[in-house]
C-alpha cells in the first residue's frame, strides 16, 4: 500500500512560536491578514498581541471573532464576508479547533464558488486557498496540522466533514504558552481527544509505517502528561508535552484516519452539541472495548504504551487492561457519561439514535474500524455509552 504523508510547510513548535506569526506571513507578502478567532480570544487580549507582531510588520490586519463551538456553515459565511469587505488577501487562524477549522473552509471558499456543502466529503475541494498560518490554542484537536475540517450544516443538522489537501495550512505555529490558560475541564475533554486521534491512527486500516511512530509517540505522551496537565494548569512541562501530542495526535490522524469513536461523535455533537472533544471522551472506553479483538496486537501495544501492562503480559491481557485503564482515565479527569453530556432524557435520545447510527455509518469514518460496525451495533454501542 502507498502512503501519502502530508503537514504544513513549516511548523514551529516550542515556547513563544506564535511570536513569529509576523515573520512567517511576511513571507506570502499580505497586505491585510483577517484574523480568524473567536470572542474568548479577543476578550483575553491575545487577539490584539498577534495583531501587533503582524503589524510590527507593516501587515494590515481586521479581527473576525464570530466563531462559535463546533462552528455552523453560517459562521464561515461571516467570516468570508469579512474577508472580502475588508479586502483581506491571507489569514490567519487563533484559537481552538473551531476557528482553525472554520478558518480553513473561508480559505478555500475565497477561491471556490459556493455552496460549501458541495465540498463535504473527500477531495473535492478544487482550487487551493489563499495563504492560512494556523496558531492553536488548545491541546488539542491537532487541526493546525490536518487536511480536514468539521462544519455544522445548519439546514440538515449534520456535521459536513471535509478531508482535501487544500484545506492544509501553509504553516503552523505550535506554542504551549498560549494553552496555560485553558480550564480543567477542557484540558480534559480535548486531551483525551487527542488519544483518540492516535489510537484510532494506529488501529486504523488506513494505519501506515509513517503515520505508526507519531501515533505511539503521542500516546505516550498523553500517558506522562495529561493527568498532570488537568491537575496543575501552570505546569509547563505538562502543558509543553500535551501540545507536542496534540499536533501529532493530528499529523497521525491526518495520514491515517480516524475510526468509530469520531464517527460516533459528530452526530452526538450536531444534534445536542456536546463539544467534539467530549463526546469523544466519553464513546471512547466503550468503542474500545466492541473494537479490540479486531486488532489486538496493536490495542495491546498501546496498552503497554500507556503503561497499563508490562511487556511480559500477554496480548489479551494488555486488551483487557486497556479497556479498564481507558474508563479510569475518564473518571480520573472527572469525563461524564453519555446520558449527562447529551441534556436530554432517554426517550427522546432513543427516539433520535437511528439517525444518529446512519449518519455516523455515512461519514465513513467507522468503515476503518478494526470491527465494522452496522447500524445496530452502533445503536447497541450509543446505549452501551449511555
Ligand atoms: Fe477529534
């Protein structure tokens, strides 16, 4: 099989990365940069400081904040808007996973007529996009290293995902400083997002001898870090090493694929929209365990990765005592359960989760799965979760 493995031109990683954004965009020569963010980010001030170290350059800047969580078709249609009025020719993305994503999709729609639905799915985004440098804020959703962007479609309430080239930035500017204000609770839900992403990288069909190294590489650093991480906000050294898994939590993903957990996940989030990250979290021990006998050698290496077993245990137990770490993990960073996430009572959420099954099955995501699931097994799994 040939992999193909692609990431942003440049990524700067370290402490005080986002510093460089003026340099790096000087680079593509703008004359005004739109700033893609959300409102917490303008509130903060650090809005305002990547502003400075773009204009430091002589580079015009204009700040669109309107991105929500899990962002909405309508959202990006602002942002264009601005873009456009604003006579913006390159952008730049500050924030969390909804705004990097929903600045990517105003990237190419500056270059590629609408609708945007017309670009859900795989490749089918034709042109490129003006030039984006992406600056996470959060560890994470490892979008700043992705081909792929999640939108909300608003009219059929399902969540567009969108996996091309194009949506790739040109760089990405990984600095832990920035996440050393982010709270406990999503420090939680997106640091078990992204062991999600590596392990459904590494257990993936589409898994490859390039995507394999960064996936366990993230995983073992998820290990020594994010309980820390959650606990002691200000400690660097955590929040260093929970940035670094994120971006290769992502790079893995993104070369490889994600499986069930995430094809679960989005309509959980479009119908009742619980945060990416958590919804994750909180499908995650119960995929694991349907999933593991499909792919046991490599559930049991990630068990010994994260240290539940040693290397003289065997490959079942490795299996077993990874489903039980998974679960103490959740309750160690205090992750609910399904039925406290969703806010709706049992009636009314089984009434919805045949639609849910489909449009999971439909993304494609659960195709990669070590153990295919049909419809009723991911019913099954959704009440299992419950
Ligand atoms: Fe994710």
């Amino acid at each position: 099989m040939l992999a193909q493995f692609n990431v942003p031109s440049a990524i700067l990683v370290g402490g005080g990365a986002s510093k460089e954004v003026g340099t790096q965009a000087k680079r593509f020569n703008p004359e005004c940069v739109l700033l893609v963010t959300d409102l917490f980010m303008e509130q903060t001030g650090t809005a305002g400081q990547i502003c400075g170290y773009l204009e430091k350059e002589g580079i015009k800047t204009s700040v669109f904040s309107g991105v929500r969580p899990d962002p909405t078709d309508k959202d990006v249609l602002s942002g264009l808007k601005q873009f456009q009025e604003d006579r913006c020719d390159m952008i730049v993305a500050l924030g969390g996973g909804s705004p990097i994503d929903a600045a990517k999709v105003i990237s190419v729609l500056v270059n590629n007529e609408l609708p945007m639905s017309q670009y859900a799915g795989y490749h089918q985004v034709s042109r490129p996009g003006v030039p984006l440098i992406v600056i996470p804020t959060t560890a994470g959703t490892g979008s700043e290293v992705t081909k792929v962007a999640v939108i909300s479609d608003t009219e059929r309430d399902v969540k567009m995902m969108m996996l091309d080239l194009n949506l790739m930035a040109d760089v990405a500017l990984v600095d832990y400083e920035l996440s050393l204000t982010m709270p406990p609770d999503l420090t939680a839900n997106v640091g078990v997002d992204t062991l999600v992403h590596a392990v459904e990288a590494y257990v993936s069909k589409k898994a490859n001898p390039m995507s394999d190294p960064i996936a366990l590489s993230c995983i073992s650093l998820v290990a020594q870090h994010l309980y820390t991480a959650y606990k002691e906000p200000d400690n660097r050294g955590a929040r260093e090493g929970m940035m670094l898994a994120s971006c290769q939590g992502g790079m893995a993903f993104a070369n490889s694929s994600v499986c069930l957990v995430h094809g679960m996940s989005r309509p959980i989030g479009a119908l009742y929209h619980v945060p990416h990250g958590l919804s994750n979290a909180v499908l995650m021990p119960t995929v694991t365990e349907y999933s593991v006998s499909g792919a046991l050698k490599r559930y049991a290496t990630i068990s010994r990765t994260m240290g539940y077993v040693s290397e003289k245990d065997s490959d079942e137990a490795a299996g077993s005592a990874l489903i039980s770490g998974l679960q103490a993990l959740n309750d160690s960073l205090n992750i609910p359960r399904m039925g406290e996430c969703v806010k709706v009572d049992r009636t009314t959420f089984d009434e919805k989760v045949e639609k849910m099954a489909k449009d999971g099955l439909a993304s494609g995501s659960p195709d990669n799965n070590p153990v295919v699931p049909d419809v009723a097994d991911i019913i099954d799994l959704y009440h299992r979760a419950w």
